[in-house]
C-alpha cells in the first residue's frame, strides 16, 4: 500500500488526469506564456484549449491588472517572495469580466526553467453579493439616518445597542446617555416593560402592535406606536428586539380630546350620561365581583325653569354651572358626579360607602347650597330633591338602580 502512494509510481498521465479533475481552473506558465490548461480554466473563460495554450497570460487579464500581475511574475523569477495570493479581474471569451482569486506556486523544472502553476477560483458572484451587501448596508444606514421615526435594537437583556438619529433627537437624548441603557428607561412606566416584552415574545418573530407612553429627557412624555418583533439566531436563541415607532402624541391628544367631549357635559364639565353610566357599569362589576354595595344619589335642581324665565337662558346656565361646581365640592375625589341632562344630576359614591358617611356628605351638600347665589342683584338659594338607591338592595343593574332613585327623589320632591 505504502508502494502505491509513493510519488515514483505515478507518471506524468496521473498528474495530468488529476489536474483536469480539479474543478478550479489551473495553468502552469513559462516566459510568461500559458503552456498548460485544465479543463476548469477553460471553461472559466469561455474558450478552447488551441486557443490558450502558447498566449500570454497578460491577453487574460484584464488591463488595470496586467501591470501588477507581470511585476510579481518578474519578481519571482528574480528570486523575490510577492504574495502568492491575490484577486484579479481576468477577460471572458465573450468580453465580460470575471474576478477571480489565484493562487501562484513556482518551481523549477528537471530543465532548470522557472515555471508557474496557477490556479484559478471564480469569486465573482460572491464578490458582486458582498459588494450588493455593502451597497444595502449603506442604504439602510442612510434610511435610518433619515427615517422620521424611531428605530432601535436591544440586546438580549434589554439594552439599547443602536438607535435612529431622529429616536435620539425626539427624545431628547444624546448617543452617549441612552446607548447601552435598558429601554425601560425610556418607559414613562418602566413597569410596563415586563408585559410588553412577553407580547413580543409570544409572537416567535412577528411583529406585534404596541402603544407605549416615553419618557423624554425634558421630563415630558410622547405616545408611540410601535411594531417590534424578536429577533433569534440560527438555534432560536433570543438575540434582542427590533422594532419601529411612530410619534402618536397629537393623534393621542385628539383622542382624548373626542373621549373627554363623549363623556363630559360640556356645560357643567360633569359626566354626561354617557360618561356616568360607563362608570356605574365598571362600579357594578367590581361590586358583583368583590361582593360589595354601590350607593348612587340622584339629585333633581328645583325651580330651574323659573329661573330661566325670569333671568334668560344664558343666566340660567351660569345657575346650573355654579349648582354643578358646589355639587362636585360636597363629595369626594373617589365619587363621580353627572348630569343626566338639563336639571338631573347624579353621584357615584366610592365602592362601599357607608350609611355614615353618605349622611355626612349630604349635610356637607346642604351646607353648600344654601349659601346665597347672586343674579342681577337678587339672592337666590339652591332648592333641590334627592333620592337614593343602593346595590343591590334596590336593583341589580345600571338601569334599575337610576330608576329606583329618580323614583326616590320624585317622592321626595312630592313630600315637600
């Protein structure tokens, strides 16, 4: 076995059928001339062995290289050592250029000529694709130097590791203060973080739509809409999380502002009835859920429509304005005040209101309102009737309970 690879037992025919197995193209050069070519060289550039063999190898190089090609081959034939190793771009039968990597071995012959052995890789597509990547790198580094939103990466522990030009500007931030910084530093409330990073994971790589609420350096805060996703590795390992954000702050404003004109009186600034019913509903829930009682107090302004007739419409809403004002200071910050429509008002006393202490809140809203209120110089007092329903003693919903309260106050205003 050991006779066999031994280099005496192979002759020239071995060496020559093993050149031509090789799929990379191989040439050996003498004086400067192509003396042998493999089947891969040929191939490689387009043509047929009667056409190489005998030219200069310059002929297969493309112009701005034929210089640097020959000083190397004249260098080593002078005894110096010039890489080995290099690219070049070489001519295609058809004229267009290949950029190839080659590889040059010198020996010297049994005639004691210098010969070269070169061979040959094609690297021109995986050149043109590291070439289409610089090219989309630059391009995506100019979009998110210019891209009017904010862009950012974390880490797998949450850092922010890059983030878009005008994310820094919008915030108020410099490079140095929020690179490397955990992205719940940015949170209004960081505590929201933990929640929206299991929404994202949940999704295995989809983007997911979240609103978040930002800090800004100034101390003032911006409604962002984002879409991230996770990003994982080849072996789904989490890498961090990539994601793009849309300044939603005036579209946030503009909401709230529609909800607060849905759910306010725009006269009184009290709930409407739209406003107190969401909240007595959200009341009954909890009450149903933790089994305790909701207290409402349904309030009726007495004599409005007198007051009206004698002193005009638009007087007769600075009445109802200063009643609403006076109403809302008899109870408490955790009670809801409304007004159902023209004279009718209504509270919603706090989760388990004691008897106690709603009789201490209507002696507080007896007190206020029979403090005089001037019109064009003539004292008025504020008349009123109530009545009270409570959960669930007098009824099991919204409905039912407003009802049996109005009834409440209508007898009460029939009672004198």
């Amino acid at each position: 076995m050991n006779q066999l690879t031994t280099p005496e037992y192979f002759d020239a025919d071995f060496y020559a059928t093993l050149i031509e197995t090789i799929q990379d193209g191989v040439i050996v050069v003498h004086q400067g001339a192509i003396i042998l070519a493999n089947q891969g060289f040929v191939e490689l550039i387009g043509t047929d062995k009667e056409r190489i063999i005998g030219i200069s190898i310059l002929e297969k190089v493309a112009p701005e290289y034929q210089e640097l090609v020959d000083q190397r081959y004249q260098s080593r034939l002078s005894g110096e050592n010039p890489p080995n190793e290099y690219e070049i771009d070489v001519m295609h039968e058809q004229g267009h250029r290949l950029k190839v990597n080659i590889k040059v071995k010198t020996f010297t012959g049994r005639d004691g000529q210098v010969y070269e052995v070169c061979s040959l890789r094609d690297i021109t597509e995986q050149v043109n694709l590291v070439t289409q990547l610089k090219a989309s790198e630059r391009e995506f580094k100019q979009i998110i130097h210019n891209l009017p939103g904010i862009y950012y990466r974390t880490d797998s522990q949450g850092h922010l590791i890059k983030a878009s030009p005008y994310a820094l500007k919008i915030l108020g931030f410099t490079p140095e203060e929020s690179l490397g910084k955990p992205l719940t530093f940015f949170y209004a409330n960081p505590e929201e973080r933990t929640e929206t990073l299991e929404k994202i994971l949940s999704n295995k790589g989809a983007p997911v739509a979240i609103e978040t609420l930002m800090r800004c350096k100034d101390g003032s805060t911006m409604w962002v809409s984002t879409s991230a996703y996770a990003r994982f590795d080849s072996e789904d390992n989490f890498l961090g999380v990539e994601g793009v954000s849309l300044n939603i702050t005036e579209q946030k404003n503009l909401e709230s502002e529609l909800r607060d004109k849905a759910i306010n009186d725009p006269l009184t600034r009290l709930k409407n009835r739209f406003g107190f019913m969401e909240s007595l509903e959200k009341a009954l829930q909890r009450a149903e859920a933790r089994s305790s009682q909701v207290s409402l107090v349904y309030i009726d302004l007495d004599n409005f429509k007198e007051v009206n007739d004698k002193f005009g419409h638009s007087q007769g809403d600075i009445y109802l304005q200063e009643f609403a004002k006076r109403l809302n200071e008899s109870f408490r910050a955790s009670d809801v005040v409304g007004r159902l429509g023209g004279d009718e008002f209504v509270v919603l006393l706090g989760d388990d209101t004691l008897n106690e202490s709603l009789k201490d809140l209507l002696w507080r809203l007896k007190d206020n309102m029979q403090r005089f209120y001037e019109i064009k110089s003539e004292l008025l007092e504020f008349e009123y009737s109530y009545g009270i329903a409570n959960y669930p003693e007098n009824g099991g919903t919204a409905q039912e309970l407003l009802d049996f309260a109005d009834q409440q106050m209508y007898q009460a205003k029939k009672n004198g």
